[in-house]
C-alpha cells in the first residue's frame, strides 16, 4: 500500500514523521476523511514524546494529516505535519482555489484561528478539520472571502484563554459578519 511522507514544510529542526500507509489515491474527501476516522486518528491518541531541546518535548504521534483536493473534491496530495506548521508562500498558491481537509484531535477541537486566516488568505473554496465524529467546515459564500488582515486582527483581540466552545461560537458569529459559511457536521447523532 502507498504511503504518506511528512511534508517538506516540516521544521528541520524537528524529528521526522514516520510514513503511513494509506489507500492512495483517496477516491474522494469523503474516503479520506473516514480513512482518517478509522485509521489515523486513534493513532494520534497514544503520546510518543521526543526531546526537540532540552526545555522542550514534541509528541510525534500528534502529526496533522492534510489532503488537498481540486474544488470538484478530486484528491490532488497528502502529507503530515506537525501542528502549526508555517506555510511558504508558494504552499499557500498551491492551495488557492482547492479544499483542503485535515484532522484535529479531541471531538471539541473546531477550526483554529490559524485555519480560518489561512483559508481567507489562500483563498481556498474550502477549508475542513476532521475528529473522531465531527467534521468543521468553513466556505466562501459567492467566491468573496473576507479580508485576511482583517481576521488576523479579530482573533488577535480574543482572550488567549478562550477554549473551544467559545471559539465554536464565535465562529458561528464571525461567518454571519463576515459572509461566510461556517458548519459543523456531527456523525455521532
């Protein structure tokens, strides 16, 4: 079976990710986001800590796995990194126009305000996190995005303490404002 290798945006200064295999290619977003259900996620739940310096550890099971699919949901790659990985401009390009799908790991976990910056200012028609029964969405709403600054500022006057249901709710206030289509999908009911 084909494998996933960790992409090449992941720090040097971090430990290599270790390939998966995964039924490439995913026939579609919904393939890969049950493939991430079954198999990728309950792999993220055991933690492997290794020591990156001597006051910090990173636990490398806890890797993010992102498919980047055309707008007509065709799959185009896939790679893990680590959380917050920083985009080159030229990953940023790529994205433009695509969806990308890519998991979170606790049920509660919407998407970051990293995320929702990423997607305005990539323009990407969609950008989706994935958790064991929940799936967060974010669209565009008539190919208009908002501005990219403008929401960096927004979440950089939120409380840092904020925890994740008032960052949902916020969300949900947000993509009224600002023109956007935010959802959360619930397979658990």
């Amino acid at each position: 079976m084909p494998e996933i290798y960790q992409c090449e945006l992941v720090s040097p200064e971090c430990p290599p990710i270790e390939p998966i295999e995964a039924p490439l290619p995913f026939e579609n977003i919904e393939h890969f986001e049950s493939w991430l259900r079954e198999r990728y996620i309950p792999r993220t739940m055991n933690m492997r800590l290794v020591p990156l310096n001597p006051s910090y550890d990173i636990d490398i099971n806890k890797t993010e796995c992102w498919a980047i699919f055309s707008s007509d949901g065709l799959f185009e790659r896939s790679y893990q990194v680590y959380p917050k990985t920083h985009l080159s401009p030229e990953f940023e390009e790529l994205l433009r126009g695509k969806i990308l799908s890519h998991n979170h790991f606790s049920d509660d976990s919407t998407l970051s305000s990293s995320d929702v910056v990423t997607w305005a200012y990539s323009q990407m028609k969609e950008i989706r996190a994935v958790t064991q029964s929940k799936t967060y969405s974010i669209k565009t709403i008539d190919q208009i995005w908002p501005n990219p600054r403008k929401l960096a500022y927004i979440f950089s006057e939120l409380p840092p303490s904020m925890n994740s249901a008032e960052l949902h709710s916020f969300l949900e206030f947000l993509s009224k404002k600002e023109s956007f289509e935010y959802s959360v999908m619930d397979l658990s009911k």
